[in-house]
C-alpha cells in the first residue's frame, strides 16, 4: 500500500513539474515575440569600428534598421558597406564597438546573430557540378529547415529558376546565377537578409525578377540592401543610410518626392 501511494505521489510531482516546465517555455517564447514587437529596430551598430592596419574601413559607426523595413545602404566604393555587412552577419570581428541583431549582441553571442541572418554576398560562389536544387537543398538541410526540397522548390520558382532547377551552375549565366544566390538568402525564412549588391551587372529582365521577388516581402522580413543603384533604393527601399569614409552622414525614411541623387550627392 505504501508502494502504491509512494508511485503515485511520485506521477503527481512528475506531472506538476511536466507542467511548470510547459508554462515556462510557453512565457519565454511570449516575453519574446512582445519584445521582439516592441523593439523599434532590427539593427545597430554603436560606435563600430575595423582597422585592416593602417587602414580604417569602419570608422565609429552608429546604424539604426528599423524592423521590417527595406534599408538602402549607400556609398561611393570603398565607403565601408561589405565590411559593415561582414560585421553584421559575424563573418568578421569589429576593433571596437558593437552590433545588436534583434537586440542580441553580436560579439557575445555570433551563433545566434547567424541563426536569425540571411545573406547575399557580393560574390556568391556555388559549385558548378551541382544544379540549382541541390544547391538549395544542401543549404535548406544546414538551415535545419523541416521539408528542404519543398522549401528549395517554392524558392526557385519564385525567384523564376524553376525551370532551371535541375541544370548544372556551371552553365548558369551571371544573372540566374544571383538569382539563386537570392533564393539561398531566404532559407529558412530569416527575419533579416543582407544584400550586397543584388543588381549588380543584371539585364532588366532579371533585374526586374530580383526586384519583384525583394517587393515580396516588404513589411514582413528585414532587408538591408547595399546598391549603388538610386533607382533600386527609391523603387523598393523605406529606409536609407548613406555611410561615407566609414561613418554614417545620413540615416531618414525615403519619400516618394525625394530626390536621391541630390541627396546622394550632396552626402556621399
């Protein structure tokens, strides 16, 4: 009998503690989608700082994206805008300062900036053996995504690869081939991608693809895109910084009578 009683205080406790561990993590994931809700910016930099030597490629940096906005990141060549975007995503460490991903720093915790960042490099590299969906596949396995080839296949048909999903890279063209370097920067459906120059050297069909595809998710993912390109920052940006020497001249949200060329211009 006193078996028995023991056996089942012992369930009750089991299912007591079952269920405070179940309350816990259902609290922390709410405290954290409202603090995510209330936090009026995705990223920043405070007083960021890279010396390659002698050479100061960020100097102090302060960048503020808001959450959900498309930023256009501007500036002449040189000015500090992959090295800043390097900074960002954790592929490089800064000499001082910091970042904040989703109010997370990026020097104390860089696993779980890269959890939540998507990226474009300028010069995306892929394997010229493989075709476009194993590319997407492999990586969407990496992203721990729960069905890759689904997710690879409605990424390459809305980036316009679709049919060219089973064609070997080697024989891509130089624009499909940043189409598919687009469509890896939304696996796993980050809340920020980075894109370092996304329209560099495309035709206007393909431009257009990239454009209509980085349109798709206003309002609902991040994007920083770094052009030089004022036609594609006045078309799909809300926002833009304009960085010079390696510092930030101008922050503001764009307007439809703004004209950007002056603006560029007069700060860049």
């Amino acid at each position: 009998m006193k078996r028995k009683n023991a056996l089942k205080l012992k369930r009750k406790n089991a299912l007591k503690f079952k269920r405070k561990s179940s309350l816990r993590s259902l609290q922390k994931n709410k405290n954290s989608r409202i603090q995510e809700k209330s936090m009026k910016n995705a990223i920043e930099t405070k007083n960021l700082v890279k010396k390659y030597g002698k050479l100061l490629a960020v100097n102090g940096l302060d960048m503020n994206v808001p959450l959900n906005s498309i930023y256009g990141f501007l500036g002449r060549n040189g000015a500090g805008k992959t090295t800043t975007l390097n900074i960002i995503s954790a592929l490089i460490r800064p000499s001082s300062g910091d970042v904040f991903v989703l109010g997370e720093s990026v020097l104390r915790n860089p696993g779980k900036a890269k959890q939540n960042i998507g990226i474009l490099p300028q010069n995306a590299n892929f394997y010229h053996n493989r075709t476009a969906f194993d590319h997407m596949v492999f990586y969407a396995k990496l992203a721990g995504v729960e069905n890759p080839k689904k997710e690879a296949k409605e990424l390459l048909h809305k980036v316009g690869l679709d049919e060219k999903a089973h064609v070997k890279v080697g024989k891509f063209s130089h624009g499909m081939y940043k189409l598919l370097g687009l469509a890896q920067a939304f696996i796993g459906k980050p809340k920020i991608v980075l894109l370092d120059e996304p329209t560099s050297g495309l035709d206007p069909k393909i431009m257009y693809q990239v454009r209509k595809f980085i349109l798709s998710y206003k309002g609902k993912t991040t994007i920083v895109l770094s052009s030089h390109y004022l036609d594609d920052v006045s078309r799909l940006c809300t926002h833009i910084g304009i960085i010079k020497d390696g510092r930030m001249v101008h922050e503001a949200k764009t307007k439809k009578s703004q004209d950007l060329e002056k603006i560029f211009l007069r700060y860049g």
